[in-house]
C-alpha cells in the first residue's frame, strides 16, 4: 500500500539567497524556509543576527535561529534539513 506520507525535499540555490523546502505530499506544509539570505555581512560583521530562537537540525545539532541553520544548509547542500523549532 502506498503511504502518502513520503517527503518531497528540494534545495533551490540562486544567487546571493536559497530555499530549503521538505514538502509533505499530502498536506505540502512548509517546514522551514530559508529565503532571501543574502551573503552580506551585517555592521557588526557577522552573517547572522544574535537572535537566540533556537531550531534543530536533522544532523541532532541545535542552531542559536534560523539564519545560523540557514548558513549551514547552504554549506552542507542537500545533507541538512530542518527538523523542528526549538532545542534538539
């Protein structure tokens, strides 16, 4: 029997922002977005504000938000996904 609970993933890169976009087949609920993240340092020379709202990765690690999970998406292409808001 097929279960309608499989997981389309999909990594759109484009210049200077990208997306991480898992998608339910069924209910297509987005779980984490990571767009317009632009590779420009901000004045206090850092990618990343120093918002402390915490996400938990795939890889079991917990990023400060979601511009520092974004950051290490990009770097890991299609071996990192958003696993919930919150501490892992």
């Amino acid at each position: 029997k097929f279960s309608c609970r499989v997981l389309i993933r999909a990594l759109i890169i484009l210049p200077w922002k990208f997306k991480v976009v898992p998608l339910s087949v069924t209910s297509f609920k987005l779980q984490a977005l990571c767009s317009n993240y632009e590779k420009k340092l901000a004045t206090d020379g850092k990618f990343c504000p120093k918002t402390n709202k915490p996400v938990c990765g795939t890889d079991g690690k917990t990023y400060p938000n979601l511009c520092e999970f974004c950051k290490a998406a990009i770097e890991r292409i299609g071996k990192l996904d958003f696993k919930r808001e919150g501490k892992c």
